[in-house]
C-alpha cells in the first residue's frame, strides 16, 4: 500500500507544520561533551536542562525511494561562548544528501566529511543549502534574539550516525567574539583514523 499524496503548511511565524506526526525535543543534557566549554556546560545544567532545539517530522517508511522531511528549530542561546546548535550527524548511509530550506533566523550549516573537509554555509530566510552525500551536518543559531528555523528533506533509507562526531567533533565552531560570530578551530576536534 502507497501513501497517498499530501499536503501541508508551514505559517509564519511559528512555521510548525500543520501536519506532523513526531515532535522531538532536545535538551541541554542530550549534548554532555559536544560543548568545548564544559565547565560552561555544567553550570549551565546545574541551573536547568534547558530545550536547545526541536524537530517536527512526518512519519514515513524509511526505505530508499522516500524523502523525509520536516522542520527544525534551534533556540537562541549560548554555552559559554559557543552558540546554541544541533547534536549534528554523518548519515548512517552515507552517501546520501540532503536538503535544508531556511525559513527564519540567522545563523550556520557547520559541514564535514570522514576525510576531514570542512565547510560552513550561511543559513538566513530563503537560503537552500544542499548537503552533499557524505557531508556531516550541524546547524547553529547565530542570533540570541531569534529561532532559527530550517525545513528539511532527505532519502528514507539514509538513518542517523550520531556516534562518529559524539567521539571526535566537528572541526570548526562557531562561537560569539567581540559581540559577532566568529567560526574557529575546534581545540579539541581529533582527526579521523587514517583508513
Ligand atoms: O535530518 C537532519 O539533518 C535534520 O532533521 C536534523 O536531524 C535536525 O536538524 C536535528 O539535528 P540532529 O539530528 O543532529 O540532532
Ligand atoms: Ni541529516
């Protein structure tokens, strides 16, 4: 049996789907390591386990052949110098791409590959970014005001690795210097296992 064609809306300014079927929430203490700043990290969570970010999506087989597609919602904010994010994955097949649609707010696609290309794009209202296959991928809000909100789409079959960047990091940051983002070396990122 096939879905059946569908349609739905995303309104400003919310842009909440009007049709979804999963609503994620992520924590301040689903990103234990990922800040550079633990010390930060800490007293941050000491205080409250803020929400960092959500996800809305469709429900869909996750089979090759399907795009899932949804919408993301990073909060402002920061951890000690280093601006509110998304955990970021590689695809657990990983040549497969995706597709990111801003649709408000301010801020970056922070993007590598297991060779160690990096790359960081621009997200803003009406940027469309495409993540090549292969391309690790993490969004950060720039602005301390706003969401920074992305409809995005990729292959059904493409799953999420979260395990690789967990252990070694993205290899630039994007952090707050002298009231403006600056993207930086990660200190502590570790070059991936020469294969
Ligand atoms: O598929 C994607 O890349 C997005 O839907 C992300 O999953 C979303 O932005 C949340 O980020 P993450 O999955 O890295 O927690
Ligand atoms: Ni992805």
């Amino acid at each position: 049996m096939k879905n059946a064609p569908f349609t739905f809306e995303l309104n400003p300014p919310e842009f909440i789907p009007s049709r979804y079927d999963n609503h994620i929430t992520r924590r301040l203490s689903a990103m234990k390591g990922q800040y550079s700043n633990a010390a930060a990290f800490e007293a941050m969570l000491s205080k409250e386990d803020i929400l960092l970010y959500e996800v809305y999506e469709l429900k869909l087989p996750e089979v090759a052949g399907e795009l899932l597609h949804g919408i993301s919602i990073v909060h402002p904010g920061k951890v000690g110098d280093e601006y509110f994010m998304t955990k970021g994955h590689f695809h657990t097949v990983l040549d497969t791409a995706e597709v990111y649609y801003c649709q408000k707010g301010e801020g970056y696609m922070v993007m590598e590959t297991p060779e160690g290309d990096w790359s960081v794009e621009a997200l803003y209202p009406g940027a469309v970014l495409y993540v090549p296959p292969c391309w690790a991928h993490r969004s950060v809000n720039t602005s301390l005001a706003e969401d920074l909100i992305t409809f995005f789409v990729y292959p059904g079959n493409a799953g999420h690795d979260y395990g690789t960047i967990e252990d070694q990091g993205f290899r630039t940051l994007v952090v707050e210097q002298d009231g403006e983002p600056a993207i930086v070396d990660n200190p502590r990122w570790t070059s991936p296992p020469v294969k």
